[in-house]
C-alpha cells in the first residue's frame, strides 16, 4: 500500500477549498484506505486528503483516549501504539451540524511540522458525514477528538491552525517554522 507524500506548508495547495464526494467509489476506498497507512506511519492523530494533495472532502483521525496517571504510568514500557486503530473512523463530506462550549489546545500538524501553538475551538461539536462505506451517520465529539476534528475540517476549506492565530502569533512562529525548515536541510 503506498504512503502518500504529505504536503507542507507553504504549499499553495493546502490554501484550496477540497470538493464534496459525490459516490463513495472504489478510489475514495483506496484514498481512505491510504490515507490511514500515511497518518500511521508519520504518527498524526489526523490527516485531511488536502494534506496529500486530494482535493475530495475526506478525513481520517484515530485520536487516543485520554490516559490518566496511572494508566500512564501502567503503559509505561509498552508501545503508545497498542491502541492504534481503537478509535479510527473516516469521515466522508464532514460538516459541523452544531458547536458549542470552548476550549483551548497546543496543536501542531503534519503539513507544519515542528512547531505548534494554543489554538481556540469549540468544546463540544455535533458532525454529520458519510461512513467509509457511504452510509451517512453523525456523532458529537469533545475533548481531544473535537478540537482534532475540527483541525481536520478546516484543512478541506484550505485553513492551517497558524490560519486561527493572531497576526503577530501567526508571523512569529512562521519565522520560526522557517528557520527550523532551513536547518533541517542544511542538515541533510
Ligand atoms: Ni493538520
């Protein structure tokens, strides 16, 4: 199964709106199907097909559960990725039916690696989308699986978290995104 190329910031494809999925085909499948395979092996908790370069409006996340201190301290040793795949689900034309509550998150992302920031969204989110097989369905999310969904959301409508910053948040961690890109291809 091929792992796809993750595009990165500033990619002027991660700026584009991504289209509605009219039939959940055959080549949706193998989109979701490797779209997964990519989120696994780069060890997001999310991934929106804007990021690899489809413009259909499809997500996949597997968020963990929140772990306590002393399941923590339990797993300590084992692999975090022993609970890949417990909560997987793909979303198909994701849309945001109702949002309330707020919260604030440190979010980083895949398309802008090595650097994140506390990024206000909505607590709880009601969202409605076609399954991997094409049957609708809906569910509410809060805690860490909201604030990822609607990360994730936001990419189909071509929005990077540093889009949700304040201008002068947005150009300091920029210049910062910049420089470590530039030293990670000195070092290469
Ligand atoms: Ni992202």
């Amino acid at each position: 199964m091929p792992l796809l190329n993750i595009l990165k910031y500033p990619d002027p494809f991660l700026k584009t709106k991504a289209e509605q999925v009219n039939v959940v085909d055959d080549a949706v499948k193998a989109l979701i199907k490797n779209m997964i395979e990519t989120m696994y092996a780069e060890r997001g908790i999310g991934l929106a097909a804007t990021q690899v370069g489809s413009s259909k409006r499809v997500i996949v996340l597997d968020v963990p559960d929140p772990v306590n201190k002393e399941t923590e301290s339990a797993m300590e040793g084992k692999e975090r990725g022993s609970q890949r795949g417990k909560n997987l689900v793909a979303f198909v034309n994701p849309v945001i039916a109702s949002l309330s509550g707020e919260t604030t998150y440190e979010e980083g992302c895949l398309s802008v690696p090595g650097v994140t920031a506390d990024v206000d969204r909505a607590a709880t989110i009601k969202v409605k989308a076609l399954d991997r097989e094409g049957n609708p369905f809906e569910l509410t999310a809060d805690g860490l699986f909201a604030i990822a969904l609607q990360h994730e959301i936001d990419h189909l409508d071509g929005i990077l978290f540093i889009d949700r910053l304040s201008r002068l948040k947005r150009s300091l961690l920029i210049r910062r995104y910049k420089k470590i890109m530039q030293e990670k291809e000195h070092a290469l």
